[in-house]
C-alpha cells in the first residue's frame, strides 16, 4: 500500500465507493452487528463508522443523533492507524486528547474502544467502536476484547458481500439485456444477419442460440475465444462435452426439462477453458414464441462467475470462523455465569436462568450456522418443526415420549428467526416445567401452528396441569421476554389468556418474519 496520505485516501473512497454503502440508509445486518457490539461490551453508544474524507460516516449507531462527524483528531481516526483494538480508558487524562474542547461537559465521551475495519489489501476503511461517558480504567476484558475484533470482520464480510451482490445484479442486467439484445436482432434476422453477428461477437457474454428441439446451431466469438474449441465443431448437442463431467448430467437434465416445459434455462456448471482448466459459468436462456405461443428459437448467454464463487467460497469460510468463535462466546458466558454462582451463592438461581436461556440460544445457533457435511445436525430439515422438536428435547418423558406435541402447518425456517422463536419457546417451557402442565406428571402442552393469508399463527396451550388461579397481578421478566422476541424482533402479536384448565398463548406473526430471505421477498 502506497505511504502517501492523498494516495491512501483516494485509493480508501474508490474501494467505500464499491461497496455502493455510502450515504445510505441503516441497513439491519449492519445494526444488529453494531448492537451485538454495545451490548456484549456494556457500552451504551456503538457505531460503524467509516472514514470518507475529512468526516466520519456513521452507517450504523445507537446512542448517538448525528450521522456524520467532521474535523479530524476524533477517536476513530486513531484507532484506524493501529492493529487490533484500540482503547482510550479515559480520554480526559489520556494526553492524546486531554484539553480537546469536545471533550467538555457531562455527555461528553471518556471511554472508547474500536476495532479497525481492514480489506483484503489491508487498507483501514473505518472502525467498529464503543464508546461510553464515563471512564472505564480496566477497559474491555479478554472476551469483549475478542468479540469486538471478530465483529470487525463480519462488518467487512458484509461489506464484501454487499459489493458481490452489486456486481451479481449488475451481471444479472447484463445478461438479460444481452438475451434481449439477441431477441430483437433475430426478428430481423433475414435483413440483417450481418449486423447480428457483429452485435453478438462484441458483448462479453458467450452467446449461443438453439433451435426448439435443442440442437445448438450457434455461438458467438466469445464462446470460442474462452472454450478454444474450433469452429463448428460444438454445433448440436457436443457443447455438452464442454463440461465437467460432474457437472454434465446436471446441465443437461435442466436443458431437457426447459426444453420440455418451455420454462427459462438456467444453471452453474464448471466449462472447459481454452487453458485445459475448468471455469465456472453461469449458463441461461430464454424462448422465443411465435404468436401462437409455440416456441421458434432459443437465445442464451454464458457469464464467467468464477471470481464471483471464489467471493462466495471465502464468505462461507469466514461466516463458519465466525460462528465457531460465537459457539465458544456462549461457552464463556455460561462458563463465568456458574464460576459466579458459586463465589456468590445468593445469585445461584439468577445465574441457572441465565445460563439455561444462553443453552437455548447456543441449540439455536447450532441449528442454523453455516455447516459442512459432516457437522450439519441429523435433523429432517430446516424447518420450524425440526427446529422446535429439538428444542423440546429436554422436556420428553422417561419413555421418550414427547411432553410438547408440535402439529399443524409447518414453515421453512430462517436463521434470522431463530434466536426470538428459541426465546419464546424456551422461556413458555421453562414456565410451564415450573409452574405450568409440564410441573405435573401427566401435564401436557399443545403446541399448534397454522398457515392463514400471510400471517402464522402459532398456539401454545397447556393442558391437565396445576389450575390456574388467574391473571398475575403484574407481569414479571419473563412476560416482557415473550414481548420482545414476538413483537419486538418478530413484529408480531402475543396474547395470553389464563385459562382454568391451562395458560393459553398465541403468537401471531408475519409469515415473512420465518421464511427465508429469498422466500420473504417473493412473499412480500
């Protein structure tokens, strides 16, 4: 990286700029990382702050009104000229800062620790930080310290992630607008095949056209420049034998089912480079129709996305690091929280709740993490069912016999929904093994979900328990617990009747709040 202040500064907006990230509106993966922050280090102020210029853009804060800071001499600007974490205990008597007017008044800050936000070349776009109005003379310890760090990262995994994006979008417009292209040319294809040609051998899609039983009568000059292969000799159905051979049956099933369904072609495979390599591509085509509907020819185009794999390869790496160092969080807490328990023995029953919700967050977390074969849990899918049926493990009879019956319309799961519905269900269980059906023998719970327009609905109603002897007079903790994971996180609503014969709870929720994400845009 080049050492001169308006070099590195120039290079620092291109590479912000790619990510297409400036000046825009808060985004929730940026948020929830930045929360996660504050709350893990008790701060009451984090942001995601990057440098762009001579100001500080704040993309994600809480604690704080303004969006931007200009001047230099601020925290951040330090932090982003070291490795690691950087801490100011007490920026009033820290001589780097002591006598800054800014530092004035009661709100002032005195405490920060930030982490700096680094790309792949190694130049420091910004930093993650924490900040706090007191001084804090012991600073962050080793476990805030590490979770810090590695949220740093996930930030620029998620900037890495929004850039592909953009760029997968951008190949995506360029792919449909060269399939257009080829469209509308071979209307005229009679007066003006030269001017066909010349179009198609100039766009950096290798483009092909097929006739509609699936015998491929053209490539543009791309496709033989990137293949290598002569001339005429891929025309029919030989282009298969361009393939990986463990890609090919795969290409060529979808091939004949577009054919026979007359639906798009679309499909990833590995294609022969003109190096003897194999590079993956990114194959579509789309029919053309006659007025009577019947299909006259098929268009398609070929884009090189192996830079784009190699992004997504290096993702899934880092997101499972991230979720192994997350696993071992929960460890430590849970950890500190039973060494706490037995130095200070009036907190035991404090500590068992807190860690028996942390065991729930951490059988969540396992669920839905990133996997490989091998460590993927044996469980029949992602779905909801799956998800709660193991949640309520615990709960079963001596017999195995389950004490929680989960029926009705199941859902795809989502890991953002995971942490409110273990929370939930979690903190119901608890209760009800307590106070409620499960603190009986032959006590039971009904657990009911069910599919209605775009709403879930999900009902947990506790049956041959304890009788209920009414409403509680005031709601305690575990009350606001349930309000927050439905309504706060899952933008549902939660209702409770205290039943004679049992608690009844139904939470009603939007259906796009368990979907997956892809799932969820096609349903909103």
């Amino acid at each position: 990286m080049a050492s001169d202040p308006d070099v590195i500064e120039a290079e620092r907006l291109r590479v912000l700029r790619s990510f297409d990230i400036l000046d825009t509106d808060p985004e929730q993966a940026f948020d929830d990382v930045m929360q996660l922050a504050a709350r893990i280090c008790e701060a009451p102020v984090g942001m995601v702050s990057l440098a762009v210029g001579d100001r500080q853009w704040f993309q994600a804060r809480d604690g704080v009104d303004v969006s931007q800071l200009g001047g230099g001499g601020w925290f951040c600007d330090y932090a982003m000229a070291q490795t690691g974490v950087t801490q100011v205990l007490d920026a009033v008597r820290d001589p780097r800062f002591a006598g800054d007017a800014r530092l004035a008044g009661t709100s002032a800050f005195r405490f920060y620790a930030g982490a700096p936000l680094v790309d792949d070349q190694g130049l420091a776009l910004g930093v993650l930080c924490v900040l706090d109005t007191r001084a804090r003379p012991d600073g962050l310890n080793e476990t805030q310290l590490m979770t810090l760090d590695v949220l740093a990262r996930q930030v620029m995994a998620l900037l890495e992630r929004r850039r592909a994006l953009r760029e997968r979008r951008r190949s995506d417009e360029a792919a449909t607008a060269a399939v257009e292209a080829a469209r509308l040319v071979t209307e005229k294809l009679a007066e003006s095949d030269a001017r066909f040609q010349a179009i198609a051998d100039s766009m950096p899609q290798m483009v092909w056209s097929s006739r509609p039983d699936g015998h491929h009568d053209y490539y543009n000059a791309r496709w033989y420049a990137f293949t290598g292969a002569a001339e005429g000799t891929t025309l029919g159905d030989a282009w298969g034998e361009m393939i990986h051979p463990e890609d090919q049956e795969r290409a060529r099933a979808a091939w004949r089912a577009s054919l026979s369904t007359g639906e798009p072609y679309e499909v990833e495979y590995r294609l022969l480079h003109h190096s003897g390599s194999y590079a993956w591509t990114l194959s579509r085509a789309m029919p053309i129709r006659n007025m009577d509907g019947a299909v006259t020819r098929w268009f398609g185009t070929g884009t090189d996305i192996a830079e784009m794999k190699r992004l997504e390869e290096a993702k899934a790496l880092l997101s499972q690091e991230l979720s192994h160092r997350i696993k071992n969080i929960f460890a430590v807490i849970s950890a500190l929280l039973a060494l706490s328990a037995r130095q200070y023995p009036e907190a035991r029953a404090f500590a068992r709740a807190a860690r028996t919700r942390i065991a729930a967050l951490a059988r969540a977390h396992e669920f839905v993490r990133p996997h490989t074969e091998s460590s993927r849990p044996s469980l029949d899918g992602t779905t909801l069912h799956a998800f709660l049926r193991d949640l309520f493990l615990p709960y079963d009879d001596d017999a195995g016999t389950a004490r929680v019956v989960v029926s009705g319309d199941d859902a795809d799961f989502d890991d953002q929904a995971a942490t409110p519905v273990a929370l939930l269900f979690h903190e119901l269980a608890t209760n009800a093994a307590k106070y409620g059906a499960l603190s009986a023998p032959g006590g039971r719970v009904m657990l009911t979900t069910r599919r209605q327009g775009d709403r879930y609905i999900m009902t947990w109603q506790e049956r041959d328990g304890p009788p209920v002897r009414g409403t509680p007079d005031a709601a305690g903790f575990g009350s606001s617990l349930l309000a927050l994971s439905v309504e706060g996180q899952l933008g549902g609503g939660l209702e409770q009747t205290w039943a004679a014969g049992g608690l009844i709870v139904v939470a009603d929720v939007p259906a796009t709040a368990l979907a997956p994400r892809r799932a969820a845009r096609q349903l909103a």
